[in-house]
C-alpha cells in the first residue's frame, strides 16, 4: 500500500464512443464516429482540509449524432482512497450509486447474470491506482453527466505531501478545469506546482495563490492552449498536475477538534537522529536473474552510499542457503562501505527460496549486537527483507514461517518487507511485516525498480524518535485510531484521529511520550474544542471532514488489523470495518457501490465498482468477461466486454435511499418509481428471570440506531451501564459503557476497551487488556471482559453474529439497594409474577399489580456464551418496565 512517493493520483480518460477497433464496439449496422461525441466539460474539483482530500470529477458529454452512442467514463484514482459517491445524469435523471455489502451485492448480481442484463463498473490493480470505468447509452443529440467523488488521506513522505493529476481527456475540451484547494490551520510554509503541464507553453496557464493558511492551484487551459504541450494536439490534453505542499511547523504538531472528532498530527523538527542498525535480506533466487538483480545491485549501491557514518549495517543474501556478509553488524566506515559494495556486486542468480532461515539469521544478527552491546543502547532496529517469490526451500509453511518470525524477533526490530514484481504472496509478506511493527510494499518491475527501492529506503533512513505513545488527558476520548508507534522518521508524520464525548470540555490536552537520542520526551499540546472562525471557510472545507477522516483511518487500519487477528476475532473486525464502511459510503474491500440503470424503460442490470485487494493476480484482475444488457434505442440484446476486479462483480437490482456523504443534495429520479420497502422498526429482546415460575418474562425494547440503553444503575455506588445501538448493526450493541465513578468510566467495543480515570486515558486493543488497582480489576479472557469493583462484577461479553457483532452486558455479582434501577437493574435480578390463564400460546399475566396479555416466545440468552434459546412469556414493555423512555437517551 506504500510507495515511494506519496501520490494522489488521477488518470483521466475521455468519454469516447465505441469505435471500430475497440472491444466496446456495439453493432448498430454503422461505424461510429469519436467526433460524435463530444466532451463539452470537465471539471476537477479538489479540496485539501487538513490533509484529508476530497476529490470530484465531473464530466458532461453530448452526443451530436443523429442515432444512440455508447459513451464511456473512465478514469484512475489512488490504491489507498475510498470512491464514497458516483452518480449518471441521463435524459434529466439521475442515478446514484448505493455502497452495498459485498455479499448482498454478489447474490444480487448473480441474479441479474443469470437473466443476461448485467454491465460491471471495473475496478483494476496499477502501481499506485485502480481504475474506474462505466458507460451509458446516450440518445442521439442528448447528453450524460458523470460525477466521481473520492476521498483519501494524505501521507507525508520525504517532507511533503503531493496531489498528482493525470489528464488525457483524448481530444480538446471546451471547459476544462483542474481547481484545488488547500486548507491547513496550521499554514502552509511551501508549494509547488510541477509536472508536464507545466511546461514552457503551458506554464502561464497555471494559477496559483498562496496566503497564510489557504492554497488555490487552478489549470484552466482554453482549447488553443489544449493543443500546446508535448503529446499534445487534436488529442488533447496529455501529462500530468503535480501539486506539492508542506505546512508551518513552528509546534510539533497540531491538533484539531470540529463537531465532536478530533485530529492529531505529530512531525516534530528534531536535530539530532537516532543511530540505527539495519540488516539488508536480498533473494538471490533463481526468479531474481536478468533485471531484477540488476535492479537490485543498482539501489543497494545507492543505499550503501547513503548510510549514515554513525549506523550500523549488514547483508545477507539467499536463495536455498543463505550467506552473511559478516557474522555480526559493522559500522558504515568508509572501508566497510567499500567491502559492502564488492559483495552486493558478487550477488548472482540461482536456486531455490528459504526465506525463513535468512529473516531469522538476519534476526539473530541484530540481537546479538544488542546483547553484545556492539550498537548504542537507543538506536533503531530494522529488517529490509526483498524476495520476488514464494519460500521453496527449508520451511516453506506460511504460518509456521511467521510464527517463526515473530518468535525471533520478539517486537525487538522492525521488518519491513519489499515484493518484487506479482509473483510474490503479497498478503503473506503484509502480514509478517506487519506482525512485526512494519510495512510491505510491492516493488514494480519497471526501469525505475532501483529508485523505486531506494525511495522505500530514505523514508526508513532518519529515525528521530523511537516508543511514541500519543496520550488524551480527559476521560471524554473515545474510539480513538493507533496512538502507539515504534519509531518516528524524518520527513513522516503521526497521525491519531478519536471521538470526544465530554461536550463540556473547553479545550481539548494531548501528550505525546517518545524516547529520544538523549531522554525521555513529553510534548503537549491543547486545542479549543469550538472550531475556529477560519474553520467555516465552504471555499476549502467540504463536511464534516474530521469525521470522515477518523472514519477513514479507522477503517484503513480495522482492514490492516484484520490480517493479524485470530479467525474468532476477524469477524468482529470486518464486522466493523464494514458498519463504518456502510456508515460513511466507502467503497472499501468489504462493500461494493452500485448503480442500476433504467434505460428508456427496459430493465437494465446493475452496474459495480468494488475495491480490488493488492495480493490480486493480475491476469486474475484484469481478465475479460463479457455480458449482455438491453440496448436503449432497441431493447435487443448486445454484448459488452468489460475488465472486472475480482472473482466476479457485486450487483442491486432494485433501488434503495442511500446517506448521502455530503450534505448536497441530489435528486434521484427513476424511468419507474421503484417500491420502496419499508424497514421494520428495530427492537431488542430482553430477558427478566423469575424467582417462583418456571419460565421467565421477556419484553421487546424499541430502539433506533446510535440510541443507547441505561441498563444498570446503583445510585448508592455510582455504578451504572450503558449500551450503544451500532449505527448500521439492525439492533446489535456495538459498545457499552461502564461508570465506576463519576471520575472512573470504561468503554468498551469489539475491538478496544478504553479506561478514562480521573485526567488520564488509557485504551488496549481486546485481547491485551489488563489493569489492577486497589479499587478496580479490569481484564480480558476470550471473549468475555470482567469489570471488577468493590464487591460488584459486571461482564461484557461479545458475540458475532454472521456479519455483524453483537455486545452484551451483564452483572454477575452485586448487592442491590432498594433504589437500583435500569432497564435490567430494576428487577434486581428477578421477579415474581402471576399466571392468571393460559393456553400453550397465550396467558395473563399479573406483575407488578399489572395485568398484561402475554404470547408464548423464544428469546436468546445473549448473557451467556453459548447464547441458548429461551422459551419465555413476550409481554408489552409498557406494563413492565416503569416509564420506558427513561432508560434511552441519545447517545454515550
């Protein structure tokens, strides 16, 4: 998912209709002509919030032939952005497309195939982005507006961050805009605007405005000035925008807080780096010959003469055995460098792959030289392991290699893993990298392969600071993304993004705790929680984009942590990878978008765009299928070849009201109003146990999404527990809260548990939770986390339920008061009640000097692991519970 340089990257291709040698040709009797269709407008609006980049492509085309012309939008956007809306504007009508789970899409789809009316958006794996492409079928002397909106974070690599668009529209273009906006609150202390339109003839077309804290690139090239550049002509644009930028860096970091999220960015100027040890673990495996060795000698080279005189370095190459180049670490001394260089040139092509024998020997390396104390006590330990293939030799079992590894390590080093070329496993190489607090990246097999590593090298090259820990000083902080870091390099940036739920707060305090060359480092930093009048800016801010970036990382990183869990545990993190991804209308690898298109009322097929995965083939990804859909000007049938990502497309053959990402509205009208089918009203089923009857009462509790429950509540104590409803969940409890204390609260989810004691905030992922102190016990054993206080125990306790997770709580121990309350609570563990009559299905019940009519039911003990099925008597909650509306309320 790295590159070398951080790229935003938007290809841009023409609309075109179907010509005599494209496979996209459709038999109307006659040859088409690309001049018929005539893209009039395209715009490309992009705004930069804090980093955080939202992108809008919109294409308008008329189609000046006297007969139906197929039209096509293609264009490329990068790897690591989320397509969150797509919509058509045909005839006047405008379809807009919905983000679907991957399954549910599937089934459909699989339907609209069998009925040969299905048309696939396409989705492919390049270097640094995937391809989007659609088409419609445009009446003659008619038009089509296509609008793609994506949205991605931006990394900082090598001091900078850098918005790259790619422009080949295929012919000249009457109104053609490139328009971005930045907005960075903590200002903008260089730009830059580069690339092939830019150029000598081109260069007065770009506009650029620079002021304290905004940025305002714009490309508005007349059709005259379209034909000018190089490649250029009656094709039209042909080259790339590149846009360069950094912000003020006067504290070290900033942080930001708008309508209850928060962002905190870290890159600290330090002067003085952190001394690093680094072990280089080339494939020197038959596979490697021809180019890729050459490549290789060619970056190492590079990289050996870039090391820094204060480092320590070794080599290690492979391919069934493995040699060292020395039995431990040197230092990067002149001579040293020089034997190094001798002995990468001396590395050849030949036999087989054991990669797990030349990672622990490269482990074992740098674990001597620590015990050995032969590097200094506070230096960075990093592993660069390249391969262009599967291990073929010694032990070759993918999980019992990275068990191995991670044994040998022992979160001591960091390994960083580089895959040359697409015969590697890919998502076996993420995961060990990532196991061991680094990164893969695949390593492309073009000319440029020994930069490309290189580059890889020179973000890892500067360590500055190592164990960063980023810390909120209030309880109010929730949900937060990875606050702990390994190391901190030069030119990078930390990025931790949370919720806060104390609208009390003024100001908003975060530490950040980081071990430098010299000592242990605290820096602090405060935030009005209000947002800033500068804020309000609608030039430059889109949203509510905090939010949505918080969502972004968040899902980014639940996708990453998914690879490293247990299978018992990855359901509960695609779970919520994908109540988020649905949430917040990301096209993610877990969800597909899809757009069903009425054409001149024939029922056409869905058309969808789902994410590719990196570890996809690429004769796998890009392998042609053909389907058929109704032509709009016949109804007969014609055939269309299509590229599609995956194993097969996602589809919707209805239409449903999706949430809109951006407040804009957009109307969605259809050739047929479709039936909309009412969603049930959610309820969840509670279960009351009975001191004398055999069977005990349940009642349905209504709720909506987002609500939460006051199940619990001793006022003697303080003790009280809260339930949240998931905003996507159909009824599921995504998180509960537990308050000790008005001072003392835990949260807890699926995935994290979070203590906010007095001014402190303390957050483990699930399964590593432990904390004991006089008066709390807080720990994890499977699936159930225990809440031990005084002589109370409260259980939480998380069930996955086919896509969705499920939480519940429940109290095991406590001694109820004559006021304990709650939706639970109030029954102080039971209750007496009374069988007036009964038959088997129905009975009148007398409780609580009420009687209520009362069904026979079943309900699930979600008290319990093994969640059983309960007969009970369903009664109306009204009757039971005193005043109902009382325990909900709007939020945790």
């Amino acid at each position: 998912m790295l590159c070398a340089t951080l790229c935003v990257l938007l290809l841009i291709w023409a609309p075109v209709a179907p010509g005599p040698s494209t496979p996209w040709k459709r038999d109307t009797g006659q040859q088409s002509s690309s001049s018929d269709v005539d893209i009039y407008s395209f715009h490309i609006d992009s705004r930069v919030s804090s980093r955080y980049a939202h992108t809008v492509i919109t294409s308008r085309v008329a189609n000046r032939a006297d007969q139906s012309r197929e039209v096509l939008f293609e264009v490329e956007l990068p790897k690591n952005a989320f397509i969150s809306n797509f919509s058509m504007t045909v005839g006047g009508k405008t379809y807009v497309g919905e983000v679907k789970e991957k399954e549910v899409a599937r089934q459909q789809y699989d339907k609209a195939v069998s009925r040969g009316e299905t048309a696939g958006l396409v989705s492919t794996v390049g270097r640094t982005m995937e391809e989007f492409k659609t088409s419609v079928t445009v009446a003659a002397h008619s038009k089509v507006t296509f609008e793609l909106t994506y949205e991605e974070l931006l990394k900082r690599r090598h001091g900078q961050y850098e918005l790259l668009v790619k422009a080949r529209p295929k012919q000249v273009v009457s109104n053609f805009t490139i328009s971005v906006c930045i907005f960075e609150p903590q200002g903008i202390s260089s730009l830059e605007a580069q690339g092939a339109l830019t150029t000598n003839e081109l260069s007065s077309v770009v506009q650029t405005t620079l002021t304290e804290k905004t940025a305002h690139v714009l490309f508005s090239p007349s059709e005259e000035q379209q034909r000018l550049c190089k490649d250029c002509g009656d094709r039209g644009l042909s080259g790339d925008l590149i846009i360069k930028y950094d912000v003020s860096r006067e504290l070290p970091g900033e942080l930001q807080v708008v309508n209850g999220y928060f962002v905190h960015y870290f890159a600290p100027t330090i002067d003085l780096r952190i001394p690093k040890s680094v072990v280089f673990v080339i494939d020197r495996s038959g596979s490697m010959s021809g180019s890729k060795i050459i490549q290789t000698h060619e970056a190492l080279l590079q990289i050996l003469g870039d090391i820094n005189e204060q480092d320590h370095f070794g080599l290690i190459s492979f391919d069934s055995s493995v040699s060292l180049w020395k039995e431990t670490l040197v230092k990067a001394s002149p001579s040293n460098l020089e034997e190094a260089r001798a002995f990468v040139k001396s590395i050849t092509a030949r036999g087989a792959t054991d990669i797990n024998e030349a990672v622990l020997q490269g482990a074992q390396l740098l674990s001597r030289a620590r015990e050995d104390k032969s590097i200094p006590e506070f230096s960075a330990s990093i592993l660069i392991l390249l391969t262009d293939g599967d291990p073929t030799s010694g032990v070759t079992n993918l999980d019992q290699i990275q068990a191995n590894v991670r044994q040998a390590i022992q979160k001591k080093h960091t390994l960083y893993c580089l895959g040359f070329g697409f015969d590697v496993n890919y998502k076996f190489l993420e995961k060990m990298a990532l196991e061991n607090g680094g990164v893969a990246r695949r390593i492309y097999t073009h000319s440029d392969a020994a930069l490309q590593l290189k580059g890889f090298y020179e973000e890892v090259a500067t360590p500055l600071l190592l164990e960063v820990e980023v810390l909120f000083l209030h309880q109010g902080v929730a949900n937060l993304t990875r606050s702990s870091f390994s190391q901190y390099y030069n030119g990078s940036e930390i990025v931790v993004a949370g919720r806060l739920l104390d609208n009390s707060l003024d100001t908003l305090v975060s530490e950040v705790q980081a071990q430098s060359i010299n000592a242990k480092e605290t820096f602090r930093l405060e935030a009005p929680v209000a947002p800033e009048t500068g804020f309000q800016d609608e030039q430059y801010i889109f949203g509510q984009y905090i939010e949505r970036l918080w969502a972004y990382l968040t899902v980014q990183q639940l996708l990453e942590r998914e690879l490293l869990v247990s299978d018992e545990e990855k359901a509960q993190v695609r779970g919520r990878a994908l109540e988020l991804s649905m949430l917040y209308n990301f096209v993610t690898p877990l969800t597909s978008m899809v757009v069903t298109k009425p054409e001149d009322g024939q029922s056409s097929g869905p058309q969808v765009a789902e994410k590719p995965k990196e570890e996809q083939d690429l004769e796998e990804t890009n392998r042609d299928m053909s389907f058929t859909m109704p032509s709009a000007d016949t109804g007969s049938k014609r055939a269309v070849r299509k590229k599609l990502a995956g194993r097969g497309g996602h589809s919707n053959t209805g239409y449903v009201r999706g949430p809109r990402p951006f407040p804009d509205p957009v109307t969605r009208v259809l050739q047929e109003e479709p039936t909309i089918t009412k969603e049930p009203p959610l309820s969840v089923r509670f279960l009351v146990p009975s001191k004398v009857q055999v069977l005990p009462l349940c009642f349905d509790m209504p709720v909506s999404p987002g609500q939460t429950l006051l199940l619990f509540q001793e006022p003697t104590t303080g003790l009280a527990i809260f339930m949240e409803v998931g905003a996507q969940s159909r009824g599921s409890f995504s998180q509960i809260k537990i308050q000790i204390s008005p001072s003392v609260v835990i949260r807890a989810s699926a995935l994290e548990v979070t203590l906010l004691h007095t001014a402190t905030v303390q957050t483990w992922p699930w399964p590593d939770v432990s904390y004991t102190s006089d008066s709390l016990s807080v720990s994890v054993a499977g699936r159930v986390l225990t809440v031990t206080t005084g002589d109370s125990s409260v259980e939480v306790l998380v069930h996955q339920l086919q896509s969705r997770t499920h939480l519940w709580a429940r109290v095991k121990d406590h001694a109820y008061s004559s006021g304990t309350g709650g939706l639970i609570g109030q029954f102080q563990d039971n209750i007496s009640y009374e069988v007036k009559d009964s038959s088997s299905r129905s009975a009148r019940i007398e409780v609580r000097g009420n009687v209520l009519d009362a069904t026979s039911a079943r309900s699930v003990d979600y008290s319990t692991l093994s969640r059983q099925k309960v007969d009970c008597w369903l009664v109306p909650p009204t009757g039971l519970l005193r005043d109902p509306a009382a325990y909900v309320s709007a939020s945790l």
